[in-house]
C-alpha cells in the first residue's frame, strides 16, 4: 500500500491512526491506494495492539427527541475533525439497558464515553472510573465531581419558564414531563417548583408521562379536555419541546380554546419545529451545537492526559425564548 502510494509505511499507519494529521494530498492517493486494493482493516486486531479505539460512543436519553439527533450530529463533526468515529445508542429511559451498552463498551475499550441519559448507575460509572475510560456526562448538572460534564443549568431554565408564564397571568400551571427519576426531568420540576412557591396564589399540577414523545402530549392534551372546564390549567410547561407540540396540538384540533389567550404553553429545547409549528412555541433554548463540540473536547482532553482524569465542567446557561404560544402581554 505504502509503495502504490509513494509514501512511507510510517505515513500509512499516521493517516489510519491519526488522519488529521496527513496533508491533503497525501491522504488522497492513500485512500486511492486503498480501494485500489481493497483494503479492509482489521479493527478488533489493532486495538489490541495499539491498547486504544478510534470509537466514540454516545449514550443518548431518548433517540425520538429532535435535541439528541442534533446534539449527536454536532459531535459527529468534531469526532470527525479528530480522526475518531462516533457509535450511537439511545438508553429510551431504562437503567438497565444502558448498563448493558456500557459494559459492552468496556469491552470493546472504546476510546472514550459521552453520556447523556441523566440515569446512569452509580455502578456503571464506577466501571468506566475504575478502567479509566474517559467519560463525559451531558446535561447532569452537578451530577458527579470525577467526570468531565457539559451542562444547561435546568433548574434555571424552568424557573424562567415558569416565571414567564406567571408574568402571563398564569394561576394554574401544569407541569408535563416524564419520569422524575432522570436527573433533567428532576431539575426542571424543581425549578418550575421554586417559581411557583415564590408566588402565593399559584398552584402547580404535576402530570408524569412514560414518554416524552408528541403522541404522549397529544394523551395529556386530550385527558386535560376531557375534565370540567373550571379545573382546566391556564399555562402549560412541558419539560420538552415534543410533550409541548403535542399538547398544543390536542388544544387546537379538539376544542375552542386558544393558545395563548386561554392557555398559555412552553417547552424545553428549542428544536427546530418549535419555531415554526402552526403557533410558535415559546421555549429554553439548550444550544445543541455547543454541547456536541464540548463534550467530544472534554473527551479528548482526558485521552491526551497522562496522569489522573483531568475533571472540567461546562455550565452554560438557558435562554428563554419567548413566541406566540405564551406572549398575551
């Protein structure tokens, strides 16, 4: 291969190892070298020699939920952009699974885990300490002191939710968001909790849902119709933007009541439909770009440390964004 290429046999092994740091050019007539002789790499065979992966691995909370998908599509750049390639699963909400996902990652000794469920074990992340795998937690405020993290402060972000929507004139606020075992739902609840407390008169209603999916809006939506009107909330926060779509959604196409003059609705993460659904969504903007970059840094800082697991976090703050869907004022 070195020889049809007319490079060295150390460029070779630099631009599998570490592509980045080949020129252009060069890595054109390698990679031409190499599907001119159909070259397949055995990856199992290396990382034992080499003791290391070029696998990324990234444990999202739900997959459904447009906010992975972009944060994963920012990461999937900056691996690229450091000769690494990213693994996608999705735990869906269960402990269980995601043990399994990270034990096989263990073993496989992947190069480096962002983990972003907000649920994962104390158990597993005692493995991925104890084998010194680098590991960043994503969006887990404050979640451990021995890993890397990059983080929206969500406590905030409900808060000013909350508050926004009290400044609307809100009384009877609804709170929708899934289980409260997972550490962002939890926080948000916390600071929707703290907003109402601070204003006597305002009551908060909390309704569970198994998913946070737009068809578990459309549920609530419809159960919410479906009681007398007088015990109808006059504002809506839901703890994603889909829970939020799915609500409103349920409002407009099964009665007459209007957003927001009736019922004033925001949600959490500012994906890309929230802005342009039938009535744009007031919502927390989470900036997906930032926490993709960030967290594959974080990752490789650890990997190029040559003593113990340096330990950085990255609080960024939340941004309310304020649309139809909750402005009467």
């Amino acid at each position: 291969m070195a020889q049809r290429a007319d490079v060295s046999i150390g460029t070779v092994s630099k631009f599998l190892n570490t592509p980045q740091r080949v020129a252009p050019d060069t890595k054109k007539r390698i990679g031409k070298a190499i599907r001119d002789l159909g070259y397949v790499r055995n990856e199992a065979a290396r990382q034992l020699r080499a003791g290391e992966s070029r696998t990324l691995a990234f444990v999202a909370l739900e997959l459904n939920n447009p906010f992975f998908g972009d944060v994963a599509d920012a990461m999937e750049r900056r691996a690229a952009q450091n000769g690494l390639f990213l693994f996608i699963v999705s735990s869906n909400g269960d402990p269980e699974r995601e043990g399994q996902y990270i034990e096989m990652f263990v073993q496989q000794r992947v190069f480096g885990v962002i983990l972003a469920s907000g649920m994962t074990r104390e158990r597993e992340l005692e493995l991925l300490f104890t084998r010194r795998i680098p590991t960043v937690l994503v969006d887990a405020y404050g979640a451990s002191s021995r890993f890397s993290s990059t983080s929206v402060d969500d406590f905030l972000g409900a808060e000013r939710a909350v508050l926004h929507l009290i400044e609307q004139g809100c009384r009877s606020i609804a709170f929708i968001g899934g289980e409260v075992q997972i550490h962002q739902i939890s926080e948000r609840l916390r600071g929707a909790r703290a907003a109402v407390d601070a204003h006597p008169g305002v009551q908060l209603e909390v309704i569970p849902t198994v998913e946070r999916s737009v068809h578990a809006g459309l549920d609530v939506g419809e159960q919410l119709l479906g009681r007398a009107r007088k015990n109808w909330p006059d504002g809506i926060f839901a703890a994603n933007d889909s829970l939020a779509m799915g609500v409103m959604q349920a409002i407009s196409s099964g009665s007459d009541l209007r957003i927001p003059e009736d019922i004033a609705v925001v949600g959490y993460d500012d994906i890309d439909f929230a802005s342009s659904a039938a009535v744009p969504l007031s919502t927390v903007r989470r900036p997906r770009e930032v926490f993709g970059r960030s967290a594959v840094d974080l990752v490789r800082d650890q990997a190029d440390s040559k003593e113990a697991l340096p330990v950085r976090s990255i609080v960024i703050q939340p941004e309310l964004i304020v649309r139809a869907s909750s402005k009467r004022r």
